[in-house]
C-alpha cells in the first residue's frame, strides 16, 4: 500500500504529470503518423481519400500489439 501511495503521489507531481503528458503527446503523434501512413497514399498529389472507421481498425491492432510487445515504446523513448 505504501509503494501504491508513493506512486500516486510521484504521478502527481508537476513532474509526473509532464512526463504523462509527455508520454501520451508522443503516443499520438506515433498513432496518427502510423495511421497517415499506412491508410493514405502520398504517391500522388490529390486529394485524400475518405475512409471509413473500420479501415483504421486492423492498423489501430497492429499499432497497440506493437506497444505491449515493444515496451518501452521506441515513439515515447524519442520524446
């Protein structure tokens, strides 16, 4: 119970609390250029096709099972 409380209290911290902020900014950032990349064509110059939310869904799986098998995440890791 003691190292729960200390935790809490780490994370509460203005310094806990840039490294969450931190962490989850780089999160996202790696989402969506994961998703730009794998979804979208950049091969010609037009406009960006619509897609539909189930499209993202195999990338959004391939994405996470990255994250629980790779941590440390190599996108927090660079922040």
């Amino acid at each position: 119970m003691k190292l729960l409380g200390q935790t809490r209290q780490q994370l509460q911290s203005a310094d806990g609390r840039h490294l969450v902020d931190k962490g989850v900014s780089s999160m996202v950032k790696s989402l969506c250029e994961s998703l730009r990349t794998e979804l979208y064509s950049v091969a010609a110059i037009q406009p960006l096709p619509s897609r539909r939310l189930v499209d993202c869904l195999p990338e959004l799986a391939t994405w996470s099972k990255g994250i629980w098998e790779g941590i440390p995440e190599s996108g927090v890791e660079a922040s």
